[in-house]
C-alpha cells in the first residue's frame, strides 16, 4: 500500500519597507537637498556628487513616486522629444539616450518626427498633441531667424542642435566648428594635403556651415588651399548623398587623399563608393566623419570620427526641461542657459598610417 503524504504550507507574511529618499542621502553620506536635487535633475549638482547618489539609488532600488509628484503638480509626466527623422542614426541614437535620461528622473518621452521642413517643424509646435505633454525637447533644421517668433509658446522648451534662433530659450548644442578642425588637424597630421569635403550646409550657422568652416579654418593655418573640385553633397546627409558625392569627386579627375564627411552615414557612403571603385581606406585614402553612430566602429575599416558628447547633450537638455517644469531658476532670457557639449576625436582604422 502506498501511503499518501499530505504536506502543510507555512503562510508567511513578510513585510518589506520601501526604500525612502532618506535611506540614500544617509548611505551616499549627502543631505537629503541633494538626493532631491538629482532625482529631479537638478543641473548644477557636481558630477561626481550626482554619480555617487545615482549608485546608491541603484544600489538600494530606490525608486520615487513620479505619479504621485506629477498628479500633485498638475503634469502629465511626459516630455516630447522633436527630430528631423530617425532614420537618420544620430538621432535616433540621441532619442535612445533622451528617453534613457527621461526615465531617470520620472519622465516619459513622446517622440514627434518633422520630416526636417519648416512646416513640419512649425506644426510641432501648435499641435494638439502638445496637450499631452510638458515640455519639448527641440531640434529643428530648417527654421531660419526670421521664424523666431514661433517659439513664442506657453510651455518650457529646450533647443538641440545649431538653430539657437532666439535668445530667452534653453539651448544645448555640439561644438561643430571646434570638432571638424580637430578632426582635420589629424588628417593633415597624418600628411594629407588633397583632403575632400563631403556635405552640404546653407548661408546660416547650422550644423553643415559650422563644420564647414572648422574645415577650412584647419586647412587655412597649415597653409593648404581648399580644391573646389574637392568639395561636393548636398542638403540630405544620407549614404546615398555620401556615395554621390565621392562619385562626382572622382569623376571630375582629381583624386583625394583624404576625405572628410560632415556626418558618419555620409563617410560610410562615400567609404562604399572608394570601395567600389579599387580605392583602399586608408590606404590610397584616409576618411573621416561626424557624429560617432554605432556603426562606425563596426564597419570594415572602423571609422575615424568627432564623438559629440551625445550622452552629454541628452541629460543635460532632459536636465534643463525638469528644471523649468519644477518651476527652479530665474526666468526671461538673461536666465536662458546656452551650453556646449565637450567633444573628443576617435580614431580609428579610417585614418590609420603605415
């Protein structure tokens, strides 16, 4: 006979106090101000100090009551993250580490694509759907000075990108001029003098002119004149414009020894087409770009390229936003913070010599 064993199951009840903002600031050693001060994004607060809580916090699995916050404050929670295209791997590369620094401190990202045209831009900016969210995070490419007064709005906005506009707005922007000539300086550095640019850019201090003339400032203190013929793209930096670009360079029977693409995709275009062709890089010619995607340190050779501080730029605009939304700070224009994200140059295979 088998004997049948009936078993009892102990209920035990556990209770599990949740961590509170007291228990970081006393493990991080700080005041309890300060744990405030990052969690809101606060963003004066020392690097360092803001690294050390940001440990703790995950350390202890602290996480605060953003509902509960918003609901008091009358918010939605939600910030709107506006780009020209995600298809373009910058952007969809900074929107990644927008909604990663978004989500630090409670908010959620509503990511609204313009298509890069004015009007798509200006629509942003009245839509409906701005109900929805708190504040905007802004990155227009084909607004002009003479489209100033549309960012007159009733809620808090912060510039990405070249287009400062106006002065009275929050602008975070890359150091484009400054990283095009240290990228150049390594291509003469390395002795190349027939160095290709590839990118268009327009009569107003967008991101294409500002590496432009980082280029050619470069090129002028090492007493090497800039080939016309060497100089060719357009507006759309995609691969496809990279490729055509190189093509055309070639094709009028001057051949670089180096290239500079004002964006990574446009290199890796422009990269293809050497290839195409029997030109080795770096071999035959060196090649550099702008932005540091992903991508280029896995293509074949890895890309030489400016690394914008997209981190950077992506907290310290989210920073700012929460900023504005708690209400901290002075407002008017003299208040209006204008910050530029530290660059570094990564070389890579691209622009490798002997």
């Amino acid at each position: 006979m088998v004997g049948s064993v009936r078993t009892r199951r102990a209920e035990v009840s556990v209770t599990v106090r949740a961590v509170t903002m007291r228990d970081v600031a006393q493990r991080a050693g700080v005041s309890l101000k300060t744990v405030s001060n990052v969690v809101n994004a606060y963003p004066h607060v020392r690097p360092e100090m803001r690294d050390r809580v940001l440990r703790v916090i995950d350390e202890l699995g602290y996480q605060m009551n953003f509902t509960a916050r918003n609901l008091s404050l009358g918010r939605t929670g939600m910030i709107a993250l506006a780009v020209p295209e995600l298809r373009l791997a910058y952007f969809a590369e900074l929107a990644d580490a927008v909604i990663a620094a978004a989500d630090r401190v409670g908010l959620t990202v509503l990511i609204e694509q313009t298509g890069g045209t004015r009007a798509g831009e200006l629509e942003v900016l009245t839509s409906p759907r701005r109900r929805m969210t708190d504040g905007l995070l802004y990155s227009p490419t084909a607004l002009r000075s003479a489209d100033a007064g549309a960012l007159d709005v009733d809620f808090p906005i912060v510039l990405l990108g070249e287009r400062a506009l106006r002065r009275g707005v929050d602008h975070v922007a890359m150091a484009n001029e400054a990283g095009a000539r240290t990228v150049t300086e390594h291509l003469l550095d390395s002795g190349r003098r027939r160095i290709a640019l590839i990118g268009g850019h327009d009569s107003e201090s967008g991101a294409g002119n500002l590496r432009a003339r980082g280029f050619r400032a470069a090129m002028s203190a090492a007493g090497v004149e800039v080939d016309p013929r060497l100089v060719a793209g357009d507006e759309r930096w995609s691969r496809r414009t990279g490729a055509r670009a190189m093509a055309e360079i070639l094709e009028r029977g001057v051949t670089p020894d180096a290239v500079l693409a004002l964006n990574d995709v446009m290199a890796l275009g422009a990269m293809r087409e050497l290839f195409e062709r029997g030109l080795s890089v770096p071999g035959d010619v060196a090649l550099a770009g702008f932005d540091n995607i992903e991508e280029a340190s896995f293509s074949r050779p890895s890309l030489t390229t400016i690394d914008p501080g997209r981190t950077e730029i992506a907290r310290t605009a989210v920073g700012l936003l929460a900023d504005r939304l708690a209400g901290r700070g002075e407002r008017g224009a003299a208040a209006a913070h204008e910050i530029v994200a530290g660059f570094r140059l990564e070389t890579r295979e691209s622009t490798a010599t002997a």
